[in-house]
C-alpha cells in the first residue's frame, strides 16, 4: 500500500481546516476587544484627567479670585485713605486675624506720606512690584515663593489705592500662604501614580507633592514643559519631566502665567487592558486545546471508517478475501451508506470465491473432500462458541448496568410494603430510597450545568425546606457524630422558587459544611429575614446561613470558590456550588461566603420573600443577622 504523505491525509486536512476556521474568529474577535478595550480605557482616564484638571484649575483660581476681592475691599477703606498710622496698623492686623490667610500686610502712599504696615519693612523684590503697582490700577500677583524655612509657600498680591477722584495714591500690598488651598488642589484619586503640580512658564515647579522640587527643579527642556505651553495640539501621552510615558492634561489659572497639571503614569492608566490581554491569551490558549482535540475526534469521525474500507479494498486487490473484515459502523450518513455497501460487495465476492474453492475441491478425492468439509465444520463451531461467549458477556454487561439499581430500589420497596419497621428504620429507608433517586440524577449534574433547567416557580415554605434537607444529611450527620443546630425565625415568609432546585442548593451547602467539620464537629444553620437595599430600594430576603467548624477557607481560594471545575478536595468535579450559585442566581438571589479565620466557615444564600407570603413587616442590617 501506497504510503501517505502528511498533508494528503485526510484526517489531517479536515483538522486543519477545522482548526482554522474555528480559531480564526475567535483571534479576531480578541484582537478588536483588546484594542477596543484600550481605546475605551485610554478614553475614559483622559476624560477623568482633563475633568480633574479643569475642576483643580477653577478652584485655583476661585481661590486667588477672593484674595483680589480681599485686596480691593482693603484697598477701598476709608481708614486707609485716611494715611492715620494710628488707625491703620490696627485695622491690617484685624484683617489678618479674621482672614487668617495673610502673612504681612502693607501699605506705601506715595510721597510724602511713606510705608505703613503690620510689620516691620525691610527692602526686598517685593517693593519693586509696590512701585511698579502705584503707576496702574489693578492688582498683580507676583510667583510662589517658599518661605526661608521652606515650612510654607506664598505669593504677594498687590492692589492699587486710589484717591477719591480716581489717582492712585499708593499700594496696598499682602502676602497669601498657599499651603492649605495647594494641599487641596494636589491631591489626586488616580492610583499610585496620579499627581498634580502647578508650574509657572519658565518651567519651574511652583507647587509639587515632593517639596524638594519646588523652586529647584527647571522641567523647560522636557516634553512635559512642552506640551503644557506649547500653542499646537497636544498629545494625550507624552514623557514627563521624570523620562516616564504619562497621559496628562493642563490649564493656565487665570489671571496668573501659571499652568496647573494632572498626569499619571501610562502604564498603570493601562493596567486593566494588560489583564485582559493576559486574560485572552489564556482563552485563546485553552481554546487552542480544545479546538485540537475536537477536530481530533472530528477527523476521526469521519476518516477512520474511510482509511479501514480503504485498506480493505487494498486487500481484496490482492485476493485476500479471508483477511478482510468489515463491521457495520452502525451510521445512516454518507460513511455509513458507502460501508455498508462495501459489506455486501465483500459478501458477494467472499461467497464467489467459496463456490470456486468448492468446485475444486469437489474434483478432488474424496479425502480432501471430507477434510475440507470437516475444517469448515470446526471453523463454524469455533465461531459459534465465539458468538455464543461474546453474547453472553454482551448480556452480563447489560445486565450489570442496567439492573442494579432497579433491582435496590424495588428490593427497598418491597422491605417498605411487606415489612413492619420501626420509625427509625422508615427514615433510613426514605432516606435510602432519596440516595438512589440522587444516584440516578448524579449524571444529569453536567447536563444541568450545560444547559440549566428553567425553575418552575411555585410558593416555597422555609421551615419544610430546611427540614427535608436536614433529614437527608442527618444519617451522615450521626455518622461522623457531628452536632446540628438549627435556628430558624418563627415568622418567616414564604419564597417564591423550584422547591426542587432550591433544595439540591441546601443540600450541596449542608455536604460541604459535613465534610469541612469532619468527625466531632459541629454544623450550625440559622434561618432569618433581613432588609437588604437593591437598587435603592429596601427588599426582604430569606437569608439562610449554613456555619460549620472545620479549618476554613484560604484566602486565595476564595475568589475561584463558585467557579465551575474548581475544586480542593481530591474527589469531586467542581461542579456543586457553581451549580447552587446558579440555582441561587436564577431565583433573584446570591451566594457569600466568610471565613472564620481558620476557624470554619459560613456559607449565606440570600432569596427574595414573596411579596403574597410576607407575614409582617422586618427591617435590619444586611450584613447582621436577626
């Protein structure tokens, strides 16, 4: 036989194709999602940068706006048009007092009435902007400067004092300590990295969360100084002055050369879009997988029968017609037409070849004769002994997979009509008969969490529902000798769900809590109503807590716990409280769960009260128990 090359195998190129056209899309579809999702991320935090820096730079100037005003209200007193010392030193001082932003406050008339002021003159740079401010007639700012113990920063503000027919007549000059209102103005929520800083247009750091920046610190030949002053279009990531990729944004503060920014690292803005490609790379990964072994099973499906006809056909070309055998593949497609047919042609040539042999074996003696004739008989009894063995091992099997439990469950039946029992017993028994009926239904598990059932909804008593489950794990509970509490709220409602699927929740809650408190330990259900505000609006739900004694849940394990094929224990598929946190889902309610610091564990199902079931009205706190 002719051997095949690798890609003229049929079963190769139908998982190739199967492999391309499935993941193909899938590729695609996450490439967009991540480059929309960064799209989407880098939107929003420029957005939350630009609002921040438009509210901080409108606060600023909010701010230095009221000291202007204060000035010009100072600056418009009678007391100090009066040029009396006497009357004004002691009105600066109350300004100051009551104003409790002002550090020195003075006044300079012009010629010849002299400097009066709250505290003693000395020369500095700021009587320059004194003289420069008695040739105009509004008020200027001048930089922040920190002060010698560099414990606070300030600036000085300047307003004209003009005389009754509109002269100006002096200065009226005041300096503002800027450390409370830049506190607030730099403090940002945006992460580890967000800042705000405030600098002036020869680039220097006038406001900054590290104070060794301020006033020593030059950013003019960075790309950060650029794209604050620049008059072009500014880019929404940028390098900052520290050589890190940032997304900022800036606003001059009016009425000041001042700019004020908000920026905050790239890489942590992008944070979420680096998990989600982590996260799709994992998809595509598993997803890699189990594309592979479908199209494994697919080619398999469908080029195994063709290879096995095609090696017989092989066969048959080389007159072995007692080597081939064809079994019927048990299919009604196109594969299973075309074995079939081959069954009957290899029929018909096996019985043409049988009257040759039988032609030539009739002209030959009749010892040959009677030899063939007796092989044939040994063949056929071989072959009815094998047909016989295979049939009675097909039976046994049979057998054994469909009777056991019939059988266990009619034996039970008959012991519950034909027998008296003691109470005891009849509860074993019921609970006996309720174990094999779950055996039965273990299977469909997986096909529940496929494809989940729709709830038939009914009224649903609380107290007959704690008490089925607690009757079925109570032969457990003796078992291992573990106590049982139940406390359960006189008044409760009723809940409106599937008593059934409810009840498989409650139950897989309550195996869990046995198998964490191990033998000697102690399970705890406490049944209460509490008051919890969904969607603003305060619902009643039936909060159903189940405690028990054993070490705990870990913290890491905490956040996979309801995923679906998680699991700690060394048996078991995963599959329970992802199902019970469905179940709980689908009824409009929720699952939590609290460790106890090694010490148990507590697992809450929340549902919502029938409204027609409520029995009075209750209001508490959702995290307390009643």
């Amino acid at each position: 036989m002719r051997k095949l090359l690798l890609f003229d195998n049929m079963q190769v190129k139908l998982m190739l194709l199967f492999f391309v056209f499935t993941l193909a899309p899938l590729c695609t579809v996450g490439l967009l999602s991540i480059r929309s999702a960064e799209e989407l991320v880098l939107s929003m935090v420029t957005n939350q940068i630009e609002q921040l820096v438009t509210d901080k730079a409108v606060l600023l100037e909010r701010w230095i706006s009221e000291r202007k005003a204060d000035l010009e209200v100072i600056a418009g007193s009678s007391i100090l048009k009066s040029m009396d010392p006497r009357q004004i030193t002691p009105y600066l001082e109350l300004v100051r007092d009551k104003y409790r932003v002002y550090g020195e406050i003075s006044v300079d008339y012009q010629q010849p009435a002299g400097a009066v002021g709250d505290a003693e003159r000395k020369p500095d740079a700021a009587a320059g902007e004194r003289t420069e401010q008695a040739q105009i007639n509004v008020p200027l700012i001048s930089d922040i400067s920190m002060s010698p113990d560099r414990s606070q920063s300030y600036f000085r503000i300047s307003a004209p004092l003009l005389g009754d027919t509109g002269e100006v007549r002096g200065v009226v000059s005041a300096s503002v300590g800027t450390g409370t209102i830049l506190a607030v103005v730099l403090q940002v929520s945006l992460g580890a990295t967000g800042e705000c800083y405030l600098v002036n247009r020869n680039g220097t750091f006038l406001a900054h969360r590290e104070p060794a920046r301020i006033l020593n610190e030059n950013i003019a030949q960075s790309e950060s100084f650029r794209n604050i002053f620049s008059r072009q279009k500014r880019g929404i990531s940028y390098t900052d002055y520290r050589g890190v990729e940032v997304i900022g944004a800036s606003r001059m503060v009016g009425g000041t050369n001042w700019a004020l920014v908000v920026e905050q690292d790239r890489e942590e803005a992008l944070q979420p879009v680096r998990e989600l490609r982590r996260y799709m790379v994992l998809v595509i990964v598993l997803s890699t997988l189990g594309v592979l072994f479908s199209a494994w099973l697919l080619s398999r499906y469908v080029a195994a029968p063709i290879r096995r006809l095609s090696e017989a056909a092989h066969s048959l070309a080389r007159g072995e017609f007692a080597k081939v055998q064809i079994d019927p593949v048990g299919r009604r497609d196109e594969v299973g037409l075309l074995n079939d047919a081959f069954r009957d042609m290899l029929g018909q040539l096996q019985d043409r070849q049988q009257r040759l042999e039988e032609k030539v074996i009739r002209s030959e003696a009749e010892l040959k004769e009677t030899d063939v004739r007796l092989k044939q008989s040994q063949q056929a009894a071989t072959r009815s002994q094998q047909m016989a063995a295979l049939g009675q091992l097909a039976a046994g099997v049979a057998h054994e997979i469909r009777t056991p439990l019939t059988s266990l469950k009619m034996f039970l039946q008959s012991i519950d009509s034909e027998m008296e029992i003691s109470p005891e017993s009849e509860e074993d028994l019921q609970v006996a008969m309720t174990q094999i009926q779950r055996m039965e239904a273990t299977i469909n598990r997986f096909l529940d969490f496929a494809k989940p059932q729709s709830p038939i909804f009914t009224e649903v008593d609380v107290h007959e529902l704690i008490e089925d489950s607690l009757l079925l794990v109570s032969p457990r509970a003796r078992q291992q000798e573990t106590v049982m509490k139940v406390e359960v709220d006189a008044s409760l409602p009723t809940i409106r769900g599937d008593r059934k699927q409810l009840g498989e929740a409650l139950l897989n809650l309550l195996v869990n809590a046995l198998e964490a408190a191990c033998v000697r330990g102690e399970v705890k259900v406490a049944v209460s109503l509490v008051t919890l505000d969904e969607a603003g609006a305060p619902q009643p739900l039936v909060r159903i807590d189940v405690t028990d004694s054993g070490p705990g849940v870990a913290e890491e394990v905490l956040a996979n716990l309801f995923d679906p094929f998680f699991t700690t224990k060394s048996t078991g598929t995963g599959l329970g409280l992802s199902i019970a946190a469905a179940t709980v889902r689908s009824h409009g309610g929720r699952i939590t769960v609290h460790s106890h610091d090694a010490r148990g564990a507590t697992f809450s199902m929340f549902l919502p009260a029938s409204s027609e079931g409520m029995l009075k009205d209750h209001g508490t706190d959702p995290d307390r128990r009643r």
